[in-house]
C-alpha cells in the first residue's frame, strides 16, 4: 500500500490590523515515510531531560536557541519530505476573504495544488492520504474551518482515493513538531527578516508562495 501523509501547521494570528501580525504562513510537509527523524528527535529530548531540562516536546516558538539549533540540524539531514508554503501578507488580503470560511480553503487551494498535482507528488498514485492538523495552533473556531477547508479541497481533488483527516496535539506526533519548525522558519524570515534558521532548511522547501504580493492595495 502507497500512503502519502500531510502535515499542516500555521505562524501568525488573524488579527487584521496594525497591532496583529504582518504574515500569515500556511506550510505543509509531505512525505510517504513518517520514520526518518523520529529516533533522533527522541534521543534528543531525553539528552535534553537529562541535562535538566523538563521538555515534554518541541515548539519552535517556545523552545530555546540551542534546542533548535539541534532540531533544525535534524531537519537538514531530511531527504525525502516536501515543503510548501503560502504567504498571506494581511494587509493586501481584502476584507471579501478574510472570512475564514473563505479563507482557509482558498490557501488549502493553493497549498496543495503544486505537490499533489502530476507534476509534483502525483496524489493519484496512492491508495489513501493522512492530513494531520495541529490542534492547539488554533482556536475552537479557526480548527473547524481549517478542517473544512481541508475536506472541500480534498473532495474536489482525490477522486476515490480516501483519506483520514487528523486534528491532533503536535505534542502527540514528531512530525506536527517538525512541520512546526518549518513553518516557524519561514514565518520568521518573512515577518522579521531572520534567514538563518530559514537557510538551515531551505532545501526542503520546493514553493513559497507570497499569494497577495501583487496587490495593489493596502486595506489598513
């Protein structure tokens, strides 16, 4: 059996105004083995807890400098997983779909077009597909219409194939906590200007896509 498993995770916050985040970055990591990786994020946490620190798992966001230092090495090591990522600049995205009903399934759209199109991934060579979706990155609210933006896309696109769709705690999969890391990356590099952790894991990165940048229009 051919399996192709998603994982999709979220940096920024909906806040459409001045006082919000300038970004929203959507970033999924594709790959059709779940192992590589795994072992080494295990050995470095319980260095980690030896050393003294209480990690219960990794989050870019919370974690400090020299633990992500040695997640991110683990992530360059990757071959095999895909990145794709769309980038909202808030301020060009007008208020028509900000709505997240509108919203999510326009970025799912253009999230998973590239990788699970032919020329990609070729979604249609697999006998099922597993999204899973980070639960805690949102609200009760932003976690249903993400889910159904998920599920329109999918209906649309994989024909037969089936597909589980999974909304879990990161904390519960190495592969949410990776896929964090990279969305955290590329969140950074766009919100801040911060490229080093972006460099360390470019390569895994096939599309970034900056999906309003060629607005005209700043709404605030």
């Amino acid at each position: 059996m051919a399996y192709l498993y998603v994982f999709i995770d979220e940096s920024g916050n909906y806040d459409w105004s001045n006082k919000g985040t300038r970004f929203v970055v959507i970033t999924s990591l594709l790959t059709t083995d779940v192992t590589p990786g795994v072992l080494e994020l295990y050995e470095l946490k319980h260095n980690l807890i030896d050393l003294g620190m209480d990690i219960e798992y990794f989050h870019a966001t919370e974690d400090r400098q020299a633990v992500r230092d040695r997640v991110f090495n683990i992530l360059s090591t990757f071959a095999n997983a895909r990145v794709d990522s769309v980038v909202v600049e808030k301020r060009k995205a007008a208020p028509a779909v900000r709505s997240l009903d509108r919203f999510y399934p326009m970025m799912i759209e253009n999230l998973l077009r590239y990788p699970f199109d032919p020329r990609g991934l070729d979604v249609q060579r697999f006998d099922k597909v597993f999204i899973f979706l980070d639960r805690a990155s949102a609200r009760q609210t932003e976690q249903e219409a993400l889910k159904k933006g998920v599920k329109l896309y999918l209906a649309r696109h994989l024909g037969k194939i089936p597909y589980v769709i999974c909304m879990h705690q990161s904390a519960s999969h190495p592969y949410l906590q990776l896929v964090d890391y990279m969305c955290w990356a590329i969140f950074k590099k766009w919100e801040r200007g911060e490229q080093r952790p972006y460099d360390r894991v470019k390569s895994l990165i096939r599309r970034e896509f900056p999906i309003f940048q060629a607005g005209y229009k700043d709404w605030y």
